[in-house]
C-alpha cells in the first residue's frame, strides 16, 4: 500500500450475514470514532454464495444495534477472484475462511490473506460461526470482534497514518 492512500479490508466469512457483517460495522464504528474514515476503506463478503443479496441475521442486527452500530443496510455478497486486487488485506474469521481464500486467490496474491483475530491480535483463535446457535453466541461472537477490531485499528492506524501525520 502507498503512503497517503486509503488501505482497503475486506472481512471474510461463510455467509456474509452473521460475523463478517459484524466485523465490517464494528471496524468502521472504531475507524469513525477515531476520525479516520478517509484512510479505510471497508468491506464484507461470504466464501458462499447461499445468502447473496440478504440483509445481516437479525441476531447479528440486534446485538450490534445494542452498541448503537446499525448493520441494518448491509448486503450479502461473494468474494470474487477481482477481491484480491481490490483489497490489501482479505481477514477470514475461522480456519476454513481462510482456506477458501487461499484456494480461490489469484497467483501472487496469497499474502494478502490472513485470519482476522490472528492478524490483528496474534493470537490464533477462529471467531466460531454463531449461525446454528443461541442469541448468546452473537453476544459472544460481538465482544471477541470488537476486541480483535481495537486490535486491528492500532496495528493499521500507524501504517495508514502517512508521512505528513
Ligand atoms: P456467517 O454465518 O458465515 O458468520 O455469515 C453463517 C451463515 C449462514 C450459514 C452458515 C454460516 N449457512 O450455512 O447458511
């Protein structure tokens, strides 16, 4: 990425309306309270396709509506081979994301791949899909993002701040 440009991140998951929804309304929350809206750009898509054009799960709607996040205008969409061109960094949230990634990467493109809560905190940990679970899994699901989220900010923050500051 140059310096002065926007860096661009596509959250990655399954279905596109549980977790990556999440992290995409999450992250953009944190970049907009730190008044860094002009240097991300931010974006969501699923390995699948089975959900395409569909609103986030109302659970996932519901817990970040709680902490005042409104995921409500979002779409399903699948990532695409042009994804990996169009975005610096494509973060799977589980293990099997990001091998769907790396299957469908263009050559020379691999390294733009990486597991969200590894990535950002260091720590390897799959953020578990909350699809067939409770509306407690989102709870859960919503706090392991928005600290990997924090995470995330900082360690970018620095990259995309530029030379003039
Ligand atoms: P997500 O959750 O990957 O976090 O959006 C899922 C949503 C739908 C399905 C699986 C996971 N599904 O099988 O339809």
């Amino acid at each position: 990425m140059m310096q002065n440009e926007k860096m661009s991140i596509l959250f990655v998951c399954l279905g596109n309306i549980c977790r990556s929804p999440l992290a995409e309304g999450v992250f953009r929350d944190i970049v907009t309270a730190n008044g860094a809206q002009d240097r991300f750009h931010i974006d969501s898509a699923g390995t699948g396709n089975w959900h395409r054009g569909n609103p986030p799960d109302r659970r996932s709607v519901e817990v970040a509506g709680r902490y005042g996040i409104d995921l409500s205008g979002l779409r399903a969409r699948q990532v695409t081979r042009g994804d990996f061109d169009r975005f610096d960094l494509l973060l799977g949230m589980d293990g099997d994301n990001v091998a769907a990634l790396a299957e469908l990467a263009p050559p020379g493109r691999q390294d733009r791949i990486a597991q969200f809560h590894e990535f950002s905190t260091g720590v390897p940990r799959d953020v578990p899909d909350p699809y067939y679970g409770g509306e407690d899994g989102f709870e859960t699901v919503y706090r392991l993002i928005r600290a990997a989220a924090g995470s995330l900010f900082e360690k970018l923050a620095a990259e995309t701040r530029g030379v003039s500051g």
